[in-house]
C-alpha cells in the first residue's frame, strides 16, 4: 500500500467518526460516557469544541460540524496533493 493510499484511507476513517458523531447527537439517549460512544466523543470533540465557541449555535442548530467538515476537506485534498506529486 502507498502512502498515498494509507493516508486516503486514514481519512476515510476520520470521516466515518465525524459522520457517526453528528448522527448519533440526534439521539438523545445516547449515553456518551459508555464505549464506542466515548471513544467518538473524545476523538470528535477537541476538534468541535473550538468552532462551537467561535460559532455560537444559531437558533439551536450547531453549525460547527459543517466548518470543520469544509476546513477537513481542504486539508485533505491538499496532503493528498503533496503526497501524490512527490511520489510521481
């Protein structure tokens, strides 16, 4: 496997976690201190959490996971850029 391709897949998993995160915020009786869930919530919320105090919710609706889904689409079409042009 190419580095190119581990690094694809690596964020392939990032998404799933981010994805699995937002999904399951709309089930309230998601206990988030049990695992998998914890595990969700500490890989998700350090990375939440900045935006949401940037961004305050408007009219309930938390819009961070939308800001950090754009910024982790540019950041990953950039590495895979640089590792695909240096392995070319």
């Amino acid at each position: 496997m190419t580095l190119y391709h581990a690094l694809d897949q690596l964020f392939q998993i990032i998404w799933l976690i981010f994805i699995l995160r937002i999904l399951l915020s709309w089930f309230p009786n998601v206990d988030w201190w049990k695992q998998p869930f914890k595990f969700i919530r500490d890989f998700t919320e350090p990375v939440f959490e900045p935006f949401r105090k940037m961004i305050p919710p408007m009219g309930g609706l938390d819009i961070s996971p939308i800001v950090v889904f754009l910024l982790l689409g540019m950041v990953q079409e950039t590495l895979l850029s640089i590792v695909y042009r240096l392995s070319v």
